[in-house]
C-alpha cells in the first residue's frame, strides 16, 4: 500500500479559495447563469466530486 504525504490544512488559503468562488459565482450570476445552475455547480456530493475509496478485502 503506497503512503501519502500529509496534507495541511491552511485556513487562510481555504479562504481565498471560498473568496474566488463567491466572486465567480457573482460573475455567472451577472453573465446570465441562474441560481439554480450556480448551486448544482457547488453542490458538496455532485458526481465529480465524489470518490469512493472501495477496498473489497475490507470486512464489515
């Protein structure tokens, strides 16, 4: 099994991140995007930001 190095939570960086994001959707918002189609696209389990992590040795 292959180790990962760890990751480290910078708040600061989360937000900026959370920043650009409320400015991109003000920005679709102004370029006609509904706000429907803007809280699809930030849903928190959409299909592409979902990963499944299935180890079919695991017992339950």
């Amino acid at each position: 099994m292959e180790t990962q190095e760890p990751i480290y939570f910078d708040p600061q960086e989360r937000e900026r991140e959370k920043q650009a994001s409320r400015e991109a959707d003000e920005r679709a918002l102004a370029n006609g995007v509904s706000v429907a189609e803007i809280e699809a696209k930030n849903a928190f389990l959409t299909p592409d930001r979902t990963i499944i992590h299935w180890d079919p040795n695991r017992e339950f």
